[in-house]
C-alpha cells in the first residue's frame, strides 16, 4: 500500500479548482452564521477528509472490501467530482439555495463514498463531521 492516493488527489485537485475560483471573486464574502461548534465541527471535518482522500494511513483504513471496488470508485466519485464542477458553474450564474446546498452535499458523499468503499472508518468519521457543519453553514447562509 502506498502512502498517495492519487485518485484521490486527482479528485481533490478537481473539486478545489471552482473553489478557488469563488474565493477570489468573492474576497470580502463572510458567513452569516456563528456558532463556533458546527464551525469547528466543519473545520476538523473538512481537513480531516481532505487529508484523509490524499494520505493513506495503512493502520486506519482496510482497503477495498469488494471485488471491482476500486473501479466503482473511480467511477462513482468521478461522477460526482464532474456534478460538482457543474453545479458550480450553474451557481456562478445564478446563486440560488438549492445549488449552494448541491455544493455542500455533494463533497459530503465523495468523502463518505471514498471511505466506505475503501473502508477507511477516520474518513468516514471526518466526512459525516464535515457533512453536518457544512450542511448547517451553508443553509444559514443561503437563507
């Protein structure tokens, strides 16, 4: 087992892009919602899975649990990587609730997905983590 996941990178590298791209068009942007709990919660979340798409941890995480695993993976996450970046385009056309909220999901299931495909349990910790904050943030936010 190597330590890169460079599937994994590739998708983050994917899904950072429109980020980044939102980040500099909106420079001054501030969330409305204050709660430093579900802010930290999204934060530990959001590294944590982050990292965890990237590095392997071989005492964490079990490998693939199914035959074809790896290639459903790369296909569902794939996907998922590409609806993103759709969405986002959509949404820098118009902002709207159900697109921001299509942006928070969608990351959400690409960790889940990558953690319990590949059965790695601190992913799939960190994903529900980070799907909880950022669920909550992005609806105060947007509402």
């Amino acid at each position: 087992m190597e330590w890169l996941n460079t599937y994994g990178l590739i998708i983050m590298i994917i899904i950072m892009v429109p980020n980044i791209i939102f980040a500099i068009k909106e420079k001054n942007l501030e969330s409305k919602y204050h709660n430093k709990f579900i802010e930290t919660i999204e934060q530990i979340g959001r590294y944590g899975s982050m990292f965890l798409m990237i590095f392997n941890i071989p005492f964490l995480e079990y490998g693939y649990w199914f035959s074809n695993a790896k290639n459903i993976y790369m296909i569902l996450v794939g996907v998922l990587a590409i609806a993103y970046c759709l969405t986002w385009a959509l949404y820098f056309k118009k902002a709207t609730l159900s697109k921001a909220m299509a942006l928070a999901i969608i990351p959400t299931l690409i960790f889940l997905f990558s953690g319990i495909i590949y059965l790695n349990i601190l992913l799939i910790i960190t994903s529900v983590l980070f799907g909880i904050g950022h669920l909550t943030i992005t609806y105060y936010n947007n509402v």
